[in-house]
C-alpha cells in the first residue's frame, strides 16, 4: 500500500510564492489535501520545491496536480542524501490540466517519462 511520505518533521521550501503573499499561495497548500487551495509561484523560468525528510526515504511514486492552465512544461525530480550534491533522478512532462497525475514506470531508470492522466474517478494504486 502506498502512502504519502510527506509527514511533520518533513522540511519544505519553494522558490517563490505568488505576491509574496503566503497566507494565500503559500507552501502550506502543497500538501492540505484541499482542492481548493494551492501553493501558488511568482512568475519566472525556473519554480522549485524541495523536501527534506526526517529519514531516508524511497519514493516508488510520483503525484502531481497542477491548477488547469498554469502547468510546467517540464519538470525534474532530484535527489541526494545527506549534504550530497542533488542528482537528476528523472524528467517528466506534466499535462497542463487539473486532473491528478502519477508517474510510476521509469521512475528510476533515468529516462524522461510522461505522468498519466487520472481523471476522476481516481483509481487506487496500492504498488507500482
């Protein structure tokens, strides 16, 4: 069974948020699990999202959602352990729509992958 690796102690920056405003774009919103809400960027070629977890992780999996019309073109997934240098882990090419997104095969393999569609009704995926 899958589940969300993002938990507490879980340390979140990103590179801008929209305005400066973050009671209303902050990176709080990344993970509230409310459709209503988003973290929002500030304009600009390059917008990124790091985490840092309280432990080392595997990630079998990759979710995204993107507020329909304000998508990335391209998007990179990077990872590092300790104070390692980061390592392009794989590229992926979002749609740009708001439907939930999931990237599972090639996560590893160093290879550009595109993430699936998983327009409502969401299925549930319990391995990849």
């Amino acid at each position: 069974m899958t589940h969300s690796l993002v938990c507490p102690e879980t340390v979140s920056r990103v590179s801008s948020v929209l305005n400066r405003n973050s009671r209303q774009f902050g990176k709080k919103y990344l993970f509230d699990q409310d459709e209503e809400t988003c973290w929002n960027s500030d304009q600009g070629p390059f917008q990124w999202v790091t985490l840092e977890f309280p432990q080392r992780i595997c990630v079998s999996q990759l979710q995204i959602q993107f507020q329909g019309g304000f998508s990335s073109r391209r998007g990179r997934l990077e990872g590092s352990q300790g104070s390692e240098a980061l390592h392009n882990i794989v590229d992926f090419y979002p749609e740009d729509n708001n439907s939930l997104q999931i990237s599972c095969s090639g996560l590893w393999g160093g290879r550009s992958v595109p993430l699936k569609d998983l327009s409502p009704p969401r299925p549930k995926w319990e391995t990849c």
